[in-house]
C-alpha cells in the first residue's frame, strides 16, 4: 500500500499573451509577483504565430512572454493560481468584458510540466475549483518529451530551451532548500 504524502513544490511558471503585451505588461508583472512573489525569469517577447486561435478575441499580432518566479509553490496550488490569473484576465479585460491577455500558469517540476485550464479534455485531469491539469511535457531522457496533444508553440525548441534552463533553476532551488547534510547522516567513510 503507498502511503499518502506531499509531492516536492514545483516551479511556478506562467504563460503571457497578448497584442498589447508592451502596455499590460508592467501591470501584470506586478499583480502576478503581489500574488506569487518576485519572477526569477522573463523570458524574451516571443511570436505566438502557430495558431489564430486567439486572434478574434485577443487581437494580432500575437506575442507571448513566459515568467518564473523565485517562489516554490506546493503542487496542490495550481487550481487557486489559475482562478488568480482569470481576475487578471478580467481587471485587465476591455470595458466590453473581451480579454485582452491570456494567462496560463502552470507547474514545473523535474519530470513534467502541467498548464492549467478551465477546459475538459480526454487527457486532462480535474483539480477542483473548475480547473484541470494539462500534462503538457514530461522531461524523460535529458530533454522535454512531446505528447500527442502538446500545443506547438510548447514543442518548439526554444520553448523547451526555455523551459530546461527554467527546470535547471528548480532543482537549484531543491538542493538549496535541503540544506547542507547533516554530519552524522553522512554515510560512513570507506575503511583504507
């Protein structure tokens, strides 16, 4: 029998997309590290041209910048860190109510990434709160391994050039958060 217990926090990431990105983005950053604290990572504005899916809300040209913050987050947070960002997308939305942003966080960890949304699909798992988790990547091999639904722009080299650089960060901030080893939990020294 497996005995119930908390995974390892994971790396907070989170998806900004926008045609206004260079107006919104200083207001964003700063609800999202109000919320989450400081971002760590703020990757370069980025063509989000894989896709029109966006386009008729959102409007074009499309681009998307990625955040990760410095703060770990327990795994169970995902659900509550998606509603936050859906009050960003509405503070921030035209006076008619239509989005002017999408933002999309999600968990890394060191064996996958998982985004966070509002919709039902085959291969998402519900977490509560309305929310479901999208098994986007999972880090197998040395790299970032695509499924059969992962969004192009996420199976994009630079992407997941991105995203290792951001994994990289993590398990630094594991081995910090572990703390030198204890003396006597060292393992004994081989005799000579």
């Amino acid at each position: 029998m497996s005995a119930p217990r908390e995974p390892l926090p994971a790396k907070l990431v989170c998806s900004v997309l926008s045609a206004a990105l260079p107006e919104l983005w200083p207001g964003i950053v700063a609800a999202l590290e109000e919320r989450f604290g400081p971002a760590e990572v703020a990757c370069p504005v980025m063509p989000f041209d894989r896709t029109d899916y966006y386009d008729a809300e959102l409007g074009t040209p499309l681009s998307r910048r990625l955040l990760a913050f410095a703060r770990l987050l327990p795994q169970g947070g995902l659900a509550a860190a998606k509603r936050f960002t859906n009050t960003l997308e509405a503070r921030f939305a035209r006076p008619d109510g239509r989005r002017r942003v999408n933002l999309d966080p999600g968990l890394l960890t060191q064996e996958r990434l998982v985004l966070a949304t509002g919709k039902n699909f085959t291969h998402r798992v519900y977490l509560g709160q309305g929310i479901f988790g999208d098994l986007t990547l999972v880090f197998r091999a040395g790299s970032w391994q695509t499924l059969p639904w992962t969004f192009p722009d996420y199976a994009a080299p630079d992407m997941r050039d991105i995203l290792t650089d951001i994994r990289r960060r993590y398990r630094r901030d594991l081995r910090e958060a572990a703390g030198p080893r204890h003396p006597l939990k060292e393992p004994p020294c081989p005799k000579a």
